[in-house]
C-alpha cells in the first residue's frame, strides 16, 4: 500500500497544517468540523477501527503505536495489514477541540 493512494482519498478537505509527507509517514493537523469525513476516508481503506476512541488500548494497540507516540484511550487506531505491511492510523483530538492531529504509518515487513 502507498501511502499516496490513502492521501488522494482526502482531497479537497481543508487541512490546518501538513507536518511531514513521505512513502511510508504522513502526519497532519485536521479540522475536527470535518472528522467525520475523514473517519469516513479512513474507514473505506482500512476498515473499522481497532481501537475507537473511548476504548482502553490493548497490548497489541500499543505494539502496533509504541514508535509513533503511541495510543491513549481518547484516540482512535485504524489498522489493515496489506501485502508490503501494516498500514496504521491514529487520530489524537487536540485540547482545544478544534484540531485532530492524524498519523498515517507503513510499517513494513
């Protein structure tokens, strides 16, 4: 999976700010008035969430996270294993509930 492929899926949404961009890291800063259509990307290429926000993250969560910044039971964790590797995504909501930083991760075989 190309990373590029899930980016081309977002646009024409609005981004605050895109951090870094490369074949197997994207990170970004969403508007949190548009999350739902990014769930919504994000849910047609990875599937259901495997730890929606709310969720205490499980062990595996935390492995799959743990060299990004890892994940907290306010975030959320998309995950799909594809044949090049294991495609992540985090969502973690801003304090000011206005933002939504997204980390999207090939982490390969």
């Amino acid at each position: 999976m190309d990373l590029n492929k899930i980016k081309s899926k977002f646009e024409g949404l609005n981004l605050y700010v895109q951090r870094s961009l490369s074949e197997d890291y994207w990170e970004i800063v969403i508007y949190n008035k548009d999350i739902t259509k990014w769930e919504n990307g994000f849910l047609e290429v990875l599937g259901e969430a495997v730890k929606p926000k709310g969720v205490k993250p499980s062990p595996r969560h935390q492995d799959l996270a743990k060299d990004h910044g890892g994940i907290f039971p306010n975030q959320t964790l998309y995950a799909k294993e594809f044949d090049t590797g294991i495609v992540i995504s985090m969502f973690w909501p801003w304090g000011n509930k206005t933002h939504t930083t997204v980390k999207t991760i090939l982490l390969k075989k």
